[in-house]
C-alpha cells in the first residue's frame, strides 16, 4: 500500500469510520424517510408506523471492508405517544458490534385540529452494544509484538441512552439529538479509552413547490463529536414526483468535515478534508418503499475508486385515515 492509500485508509477509520465504535454509525441513510434512526424524539411521529431495513457495504472487492446491516420499526401507541426499536449489526476490519435500541417519545400538539401540523416531540432510546475486537489472527509469535495485543477476541459491552427533541410545523421540521449521553466506561482497547461517546446532531429542513408537479426539499445537518471536536455538515437537496402508481423521489448529498489533515503531495504538503458526495434514489408503492444511496468520496487521496452502495426497504403500517395538511413527506 502506497503512502497516499496508507493515509487516506488511517483518515478514514480514525475521522469517519470510527463512527462505528460508539453505536449506530451516522451515514446518510435517514434521507430514505428514516429519520428515526438518528432522532428518537420522531417514533411515533408519522401518520404511519414504519418498518426500515437497510444494508450497506463499502469498497466492493475489499477484504474485510466496513458494512452494516439495521432494522428499525416505529409508530404511534395511543394518542400522544410513539415506540420504536433499532437493532444493527456493524463490521469494520477487525471491529464489529451489534446493537438493540428501544425507544419512546412523547408528541405534544399545538394545532387545533388532528390535520394542521405543529407538534413538538421529545424522545428518548435506550440501547445496549457489545462491541468485539478480532485479535485471533495478530501475529503474536515475535517476542517484540505489542503486549497489548490479546490474541484472542476481546467483547465489551455497553448501555447508554440517545435523547432529543424535534418540531414539526407544516412543511418545515427542526431536530436536535444527544447520541450517547452517558458515559460508557468499555475498556476495549485500553484501560485509558475515552468513556465519552457524546456526539450532538443538528438537522433541519423545509418543503416547498407545487404538490401536482415537483417537491423539493432542502435540508442540513450538523455533528459534532464532543470528545475530539470534529465537526461534520450535510447539505441536502431532495425532490418529490406524485404519479400514478406512488411517489417517485431522489436527491443529493454532500458531506464535508470541518477538520483537515494534512499529508506530503511531492515535495510539498498538502490539506484535504474528507467530503463524498451521496445520490440517492427512491420510489413508493402503495405502502411500500424501496431506496438506493450511493456515496463517492472526494478529494485527490482516495483509498479505493469503489463507492459505499446502500438499499432501504420498507413498508408503511397502521397508517391514519386522513393525512396531515402539509408538504412533509416524513410525516405523512
């Protein structure tokens, strides 16, 4: 591995992928009508109780390359209330975990009727991870070999709690989420392992255009990791088409950290941020929902020409009679 792909591999393990060592990883997934993986304060809060699956697997053609799996249901439970449950399965090298969140969230409405969108919700998840380090296949037969190095499959596992709150008013929502609010004192790979997982999730977005032609959808998202201070923005753009057999949707994604690294290009230095860019496809029949992601990564260190690939299947049940009066297609 050249020093370039040897750069780019540490960037992204250490700034991007390490998502995948506190929980459920932040990708782009929650643009395939799935907020509620990233917000517990919006189970119960659609006009219909979702069911979610989604698979995802990055550098096709690379050994050991990150994937994950997750499935995810939540509605409405009485008038004011919702529930929701998130199990997911994540891989990366010698990482993985798995992981259950249970969820409940409380909506208040402020509208007059059942029809005029403005409710403000709060939720909370409650989940448990086991997180494994595969050490089996370290060569441990060189006397010099890191002592730290176990041998063996080290498991540590976890409970923390995810809380936020959200607002939903006719076409514009806003969400705020605190991601592992607690401290995790694991010990997976250290006696000296950061017990703070905290990372806080910004998101909003508005709907606007003429409900017989086109939709369209900007939104953004920002993330900051409170224990190293890095920043991630999202800027989002989705579009809605109403036709005869459902709903056909699309859009783009372009994520950007705030935090660079720098690396030697020649006889110079150089600074790249990572940054990948996400189409995304999607379709519903009926109650059904089906959804394509692709992210590309950016900048001129890149690791592998292969993209991360992602489908979403879904279906809507227990869906309310009448729908709210609004341009919000993650609600209605």
């Amino acid at each position: 591995m050249n020093f370039k792909k040897f750069y780019l591999f540490a960037v992204l393990i250490v700034a991007q992928f390490s998502y995948s060592q506190e929980g459920l990883p932040v990708y782009s997934d929650y643009l395939s009508d799935n907020y509620y993986l990233l917000h517990p304060s919006m189970a119960g809060a659609a006009n219909c109780a979702k069911l979610r699956l989604t698979a995802r697997q990055q550098w096709f053609g690379q050994q050991d390359a990150p994937a994950l799996q997750t499935i995810s249901m939540n509605g409405a439970v009485g008038e004011r209330s919702g529930a929701g449950i998130i199990v997911f399965n994540d891989k990366n090298g010698y990482h993985s975990q798995t992981g259950l969140k249970l969820t409940y969230a409380h909506h208040i409405m402020f509208s007059r009727d059942n029809v005029d969108l403005n409710q403000l919700s709060f939720g909370m998840s409650a989940g448990f991870v086991q997180s494994n380090l595969d050490e089996s296949t370290f060569y441990t037969n060189d006397p010099t070999y890191d002592p730290n190095v176990f041998g063996s499959i080290q498991k540590a596992s976890y409970f923390n709690v995810d809380i936020g709150a959200s607002y939903n008013f006719l076409d514009f929502y806003l969400h705020f989420t605190v991601k592992n609010a607690l401290a995790s004192d694991r010990k997976l790979y250290s006696d000296r392992e950061p017990v703070n997982l905290r990372r806080a999730i910004l998101s909003a977005g508005y709907t606007f255009g003429d409900p017989d032609a086109i939709l369209w959808e900007p939104s953004v998202m920002f993330q900051l990791v409170t224990q190293t201070q890095e920043k991630t923005v999202d800027l989002n753009l989705k579009a809605y088409k109403e036709l005869e057999f459902g709903k056909l949707w699309g859009g783009l994604s372009y994520r950007r950290s705030l935090d660079g690294a720098q690396y030697v290009e020649g006889n110079s230095v150089a600074d790249q941020k990572l940054q990948y860019v996400t189409p995304i496809l999607g379709v519903n029949f009926k109650n059904y929902m089906f959804a394509y992601t692709y992210s590309y990564l950016l900048g001129n260190v890149n690791f592998d020409k292969g993209g991360f690939h992602q489908i979403t299947l879904g279906i809507n049940l227990f869906c309310k009679p009448e729908k709210y009066h609004c341009n919000c297609p993650a609600i209605n």
